[in-house]
C-alpha cells in the first residue's frame, strides 16, 4: 500500500465518522419528539458503513427497529387513550456513539497526518 493510498484511506474513514456524527447529532435533536397521530414515525437512524476499494463507504442510513417509548400522559394532547408515543433515540447511548465516532474520526486524522510527514519527509531526503 503506498502513501497516497493510506492517505485516502484516512480520509475515507473521516468523511464517513463525520457522517456519522451528523446523524447521530440529527438524533440527539430528536430524542424527545412526540409521535402525533396521522404523522410518520420518529426512529433513532443510524448509519451503515462497508468496505471500499481504498477505505470505507457511506452504504445507508437505516432505521432502527426497536420498540418505540410509551408513556401514560393522559394530559398530553396528543395522548391516544392516555398513552404517548415517543421515539426510540435513547441520548445517553447517542452520546456513547458520538464519542466512538469522534474518536474515529481523530485516529483517521492521525494516521492522515502520520501519512503526510511520512511522504514530506521522503520528499526532504531528495532535497539534501
């Protein structure tokens, strides 16, 4: 593997832990939203990664599954026989995740940069 190639592969992995903070931040700004009755549902995304010739892709952003959060509200306007219907983004976990891929982001960034002074230095030693 070349320089030039490492060098794409870290910054494959930074746009894609990039991606993945937006939508894990589009989540958190959604973590309290009311599903209102008529309206489509409010699910936690989260992001699908795979293997690329030279790093990593952006496959999709998925949906999940798991159950959505009810709560007996019977106040709450849009209460349906007194339960509310919440979405299923948990920000405790959103947060966890925000940290993995910061920290992904930042190991990316350092390979890059080790890259980088790696080819500078080559190119300093034709210099002397």
């Amino acid at each position: 593997m070349s320089i030039g190639s490492t060098m794409r592969v870290s910054a494959s992995g930074m746009t894609a832990e990039r991606f993945r903070m937006d939508v894990i931040s589009g989540n958190i700004a959604n973590a309290n939203t009311v599903q209102k009755p008529g309206q489509p549902e409010v699910r936690r995304q989260s992001v699908v990664l795979r293997q690329a010739r030279e790093g990593v892709a952006i496959e999709d952003i998925a949906p999940d599954q798991t159950p959505l959060r009810r709560e007996y509200d019977p106040g709450n306007p849009n209460a349906i026989n007194g339960w509310v219907t919440y979405t299923n983004i948990n920000p405790v976990f959103e947060m966890v995740d925000m940290i993995g891929a910061s920290r992904a982001y930042e190991a990316n960034l350092a390979a890059f940069n080790t890259a980088k002074q790696m080819m500078n230095a080559a190119l300093s030693i034709g210099k002397a």
